[in-house]
C-alpha cells in the first residue's frame, strides 16, 4: 500500500536478520537510533522504568537521560556485569532490562543467560503486559559471535550502519524479536516515522549480510593481533578485548560468545588505556589521536565501527 508500511526489499532483509539472529521477526528502520527507540517505546509508558547497563553507546545515554524522562520514564543505571544483584533491582516499574554486551566502549561483558534467570524470577506473578523483557544491543558482537536470543533475550537490536552493513556506506537499524510484538512493532514505525528506506535495505541484504562471517573471520583474527601487540606495549596499561586471556571476563566471552560453527568469537573491537594517571592519560590521548590523525597509514582516526578499515577514537573527547 505504501513504503512506510512495508515494502520488499526491506521485507526480505527483516526475514534474513530475523534468521541471522534467530528470532521470529525483524522490523527495519532508518538509523539504530530509531530501533533502539522502538525497541523500548513499544514497551514502555510514563511512570515505567528501564534497568540500563551503566556503559553504553553516547547517543543512547543521550536518549535515556534527556528524552526519556520527558516522557516519564525513568532509566535507572546499575553495573549488570553483577547479575546477583538483578533480582532487588527489578522493582514493579521496570518494564525492562537493557544493556550492550560487549559495551560500546569498554567491552564489559554482561551475562545473558544469567540476566535471564533473573528477569524470570521477577516476572513469577507478574501480569503479562507487566512482565520485564530483555533488550540487547548486539551492535558490537553481531550475530556472527552472539545470537543473544538463544541465550534468553527478548528483543536484540543493531545499526546495520557498522559491521552488518559492513563497508561504512549505509546506515540501518532492526529490532528482532517475537511475533507477539511484530504489530505493535511496525504500529511504532508507522506513526513514529524512520523506516529503513528501500535503497538503504539494498545494499545491507546484498552485501553486507552475507559477507558478515567471511569479514567477522578476517577481523577477529586482526583484532587478536592488534590486541596481543598493544597488551606488550610500555605505554600501554590495560587492553581490553574479550579474546585476551587477561580480560576479567574471558570465561564469561569463552561461553557467549561463539560463532554458528561453535568456534570462539570474540568480536572485532577492542579498547585500550595508555599508562599514567587520569590527567596525564587524557592529554597523552589527545597527543596520541592528533599524531595517528597525521601518521598513520592504515589506521583512520575516525568514529562508527565495523568497516572493512580499522578505525580509531577517543571516547571520552568524541563520543561518550
Ligand atoms: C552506532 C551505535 C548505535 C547507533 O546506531 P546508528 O545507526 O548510528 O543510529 C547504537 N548502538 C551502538 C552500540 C552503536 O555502536
């Protein structure tokens, strides 16, 4: 009837990351932004309340903290690494539980399956249209090293603009989740608008899909390497990526994050903290993007994710 609706080439990308993430169905739209948004706008209304990771990608912050309390939700941060500590957490507001895991940009990890047992327990007794889902942002890991929905998450969303998009050319978001929330799902985008535009769902479904797991491979591999180098660099104090035997949660990474073949997938990002106190570190940073802006030859100083270029940024100046 009309493309806001539903429109082929969006249709069959939705089916492909549905399969890819293997949940029910996935509904596509503009930016991952604009998924995000409907991942927890189909859920929550005024007075609810979200129990959020404390790190998290900069705009979803942004989002959590200057839009939705202007519409009455409350988003309350916690450190959900500590899973034991969920069950208290989940009082009768909290609609939902949402968290990044790897988290854009420190890589904690955040136990799914356990997040799961928890949310189950609170949800004994509660009506169904109060239960707590579980909303994961698998941006970092992709469906490549993670399919959070095995694992007892609700709903998974991405920005296809980073690794499933691939090459950095197009932007993209999708829910995945159950068939129970499709309708309310495609109502969101109807009204609220940022449907993924037909043009947009092309390339993500022709290229950047079925290339994830040849690119992903490649750049885990990389990434191992990169990290190994780092971890023996003097002005180098702490690398974090979940393949190093040294990450606090190496066994957690060991366990979730695994590809469809079950080989280990520990995911293609990593972060590092230069030696030195806070004060020092910033300005070393500083010194240390500006020389890489004009030096380096394979490396581009640049934000976003997941091309087939290796990227780098500082956080806390540019993004978060
Ligand atoms: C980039 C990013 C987003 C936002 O995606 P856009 O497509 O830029 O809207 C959300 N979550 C994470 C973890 C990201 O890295």
């Amino acid at each position: 009837i009309y493309d806001r609706l539903d429109e082929p080439s969006r249709g069959m990308l939705e089916n492909n990351l549905a399969a890819a993430e293997e949940g029910e169905c996935g509904v596509a739209f503009a930016t991952g932004m604009a998924a995000i948004r409907a991942s927890l706008g189909v859920l929550v209304r005024a007075g609810d309340a979200v129990l959020a990771h404390h790190t998290m990608y900069g705009c979803t912050y942004s989002l959590f903290t200057k839009w939705f309390p202007r519409f009455g939700v409350d988003v309350r941060f916690e450190d959900l690494r500590d899973t034991g500590r969920i069950r208290d957490l989940l009082t009768k507001e909290v609609r939902a539980v949402y968290f990044e895991t790897p988290s854009n940009p420190v890589l904690e990890l955040i136990d799914i399956a356990a997040v799961r047992r928890a949310v189950d327990g609170a949800n004994e007794g509660r009506a169904p249209d109060r239960k707590v889902l579980i909303v994961v942002d698998n941006t970092f890991a992709t469906p490549h090293c993670q399919r959070p929905i095995t694992l007892g998450a609700d709903l998974v969303c991405h920005s296809l603009t980073k690794n499933i998009g691939g090459f950095g050319t197009d932007m993209g978001g999708v829910v995945v989740g159950p068939r129970v929330l499709e309708p309310e799902l495609l109502l969101f985008r109807k009204d609220l608008g940022a449907p993924l535009a037909p043009r947009s769902a092309w390339p993500h479904l022709v290229y950047g899909l079925p290339t994830l797991s040849l690119r992903s491979r490649r750049q885990i591999e990389t990434a191992g390497i990169v990290a190994e180098h780092l971890e023996d660099h003097g002005m180098v104090a702490q690398v974090l990526y979940p393949g190093l035997p040294s990450h606090p949660q190496h066994e957690l990474a060991a366990r979730q994050m695994v590809d469809v073949d079950g080989r280990f997938a520990p995911g293609i990002m990593l972060s590092f903290l230069l030696e030195g106190d806070d004060a020092s570190r910033r300005e070393k940073g500083r010194r240390m993007m500006d020389h890489l802006a004009g030096h380096a030859l394979s490396v581009t100083l640049a934000v976003s994710l997941g091309q087939i270029r290796t990227l780098i940024e500082h956080p806390s100046s540019m993004t978060h």
